[in-house]
C-alpha cells in the first residue's frame, strides 16, 4: 500500500521556508534598523594601500561608516579621492581630521576621524563642491617614514662635516692644538706652587693695604679735629689736610684695583689660558718685585699713620725731636 504525498503542503513550506530566509539575511545585514548615510569626500596625499571597498570607518575607534568608493583624482594624480559614508549624526565638524590607520599583522586598512571640537561649526560643502570635504592628515606610517628620512639625511650631512672636519690638515692643526695644550698644562703645573704663592702674597698686600689705608683716613680726620680746635691754621693746613685725604683715597682705589688684578690672576691660573706660560716666566717675578716695592711703601704710610695718630701736629712741625740725654743742654 503506498503513501499519498500531499504537494500542495510541500510547496507552501518550502516557500514559507525561503521567505524566512530571506528575512533573516536582510534582518542581519541591516543590523535590525534602517539607517541613514552622508556622504563626505576626503583627499590622501599618500598610498591609501590596503584599504579597500567598505572599509571601516571609526571616529575616535567606535565604527561609524564604510568607505563607498577609492579613486585617483582626475586633476591632482598626487592624491587620492576616498567617499565616505558616515552616520548622519554623527558631528563632523571644520576640523575634522581624517586619516589612514592600520590594523592587525593583514595591513587591512581603516579611516580613523578624530578632532570635531564642541566649539567648532558643522562641515559643510562649499559652492564648488559636490560632497564636504574633511581634511586629511599623515598617518602613523607617513609620520614614521617622513622622521626617518629626515634621520637620514641629518646623518648623511653629519657624516660629511665630520669627514671633512677630520681631513688631513685638519688631523694636523687637532694634533699640533693637543701638543701645545700639553705643553701649556705642563707649564702651569710646573709653576703651581709659585702661582699660588704669588697670589697669596697679592691678597695679603692688598688686605694690609686697604687698613692701613684706613687707618691714615682715621688719622687725618683726628688732625682736622686738632686744628679746627686750635683755630690757629690758616687755609694752606686745610688744603694739606685735602690733598692727603685725596692720598688715602687713591691708596684705597689702588688696594681695590690690585686686589681685582689678583682675582683676575687667579681666574687665569685656574682656567689654564695660553698666557699663563708667559706669566710664569716673566711677569711673576716682576710681580714678585712689585709686591716688595709695595709692601715697603705699606710700611711707611704705616709708620706715618701711627705719627699722625700720637701727635697730628707733626704733618706742620715735622718729627719731634728726642729728648736730650744726660749732660745735654
């Protein structure tokens, strides 16, 4: 006995089946909801490889749109015109930057919007313009390719000075500069200690000059105190009195200079200048004699300070004389 098919009930499922499908599909591809695109124009300057036909596009990394389509510009060959088809609503903005990003170890590339600040106005296509047009930026790769040319050519240039700075003649002055920087340091450490004894010397002139300095200022004022009390000097004293004023004054500036020429002197000595060589054979022990010279000068402004201090009168009446001894009228 053999079973009866019913086709009708076939063929009504198959097509129920295939309707189911199809809505499936679509459901899937639309993402469940109908959205609406804009579209925008954007010019590389660099190779757009491995980007392809609806290619992600992300705004700051959440996915907003594909590409629609990828070609050389007609007018410009040295850029390429990629379209957009980005969300509406999303906030493209005047400062917009769009660029290529790279993902993963496939080289598959994307767009990656970024900027669009709160403040800025919306994009929008200008009278010439069939689409807005967003800015274009370099990517990572352009930036890393652009550095690295520009390491190269700084190392190429680097290595041609450096080639010409260690040329033959140049290796000759290097070498004789060393040699005589040899010679000068050598010079100095031989003549150290008379270096540093010089300038202790210096200072020390210089310190005793500047009190004593002081001292016959002290002297001459208590002199002036003398004669105004005495009233019986007339204005030669007084102009006396000014002129060694105007002594100890310059005595004071010489101190001051000469303890500024042995700061200066130190400094050389430390630095290790050219001139020090010349300085260690002729110029210390002309210093040396000069500190003698000065220092027998200190001794008798001294003595005359001390003069002035006991008895002011003496710059008029000269040095008393002694007592007489005994026997002597």
């Amino acid at each position: 006995m053999q079973s009866q098919v019913n086709y009708t009930l076939v063929g009504l499922f198959v097509l129920l089946l295939g309707a189911a499908l199809v809505a499936t599909v679509s459901w899937l591809t639309l993402g469940g909801e109908s959205r609406v695109y804009d579209r925008y124009r954007v010019y590389f300057r660099e190779s757009v490889a491995g980007l392809n036909l609806k290619a992600t596009v992300r705004y700051r990394g959440v996915q907003v749109g594909q590409v629609e389509s990828i070609q050389l510009d007609r007018d410009a060959p040295d850029q390429v015109d990629v379209v957009l088809n980005i969300e509406r609503g999303i906030p493209i903005r005047r400062d917009t930057i769009a660029t290529l990003s790279t993902r993963g170890l496939t080289g598959v590339a994307s767009v990656e919007l970024s900027g669009g600040g709160a403040q800025s106005l919306p994009l929008e296509k200008k009278a010439d313009q069939e689409l807005p047009v967003i800015q274009a930026g370099p990517s990572l790769v352009a930036r890393l390719d652009d550095a690295f040319n520009n390491i190269l050519t700084n190392v190429n240039n680097l290595s041609q000075r450096l080639e010409r700075l260690l040329g033959d003649d140049n290796q000759i002055a290097i070498t004789r500069t060393l040699q005589n920087l040899s010679a000068i340091t050598g010079a100095v450490a031989d003549r150290a200690d008379s270096l540093k004894q010089t300038i202790t010397h210096a200072e020390t002139f210089t310190g005793s000059l500047a009190g004593r300095a002081d001292r016959m200022g002290k002297a001459l004022d208590q002199l002036a105190a003398g004669l105004e009390k005495s009233g019986d000097l007339g204005a030669q004293v007084q102009a006396t009195l000014a002129d060694f004023r105007a002594v100890a004054q310059a005595v004071r500036r010489t101190a001051d200079s000469f303890n500024r020429t042995t700061q200066d002197l130190s400094g050389l000595a430390k630095d290790g200048q050219r001139e020090l060589q010349q300085l260690g054979q002729t110029t210390v022990p002309e210093l040396n004699a000069l500190l003698i010279q000065a220092s027998e000068l200190a001794a008798a402004m001294q003595r005359l300070a001390e003069l002035l201090e006991q008895n002011p009168r003496a710059l008029l009446l000269g040095k008393p004389s002694g007592r007489p001894g005994p026997g002597e009228n």
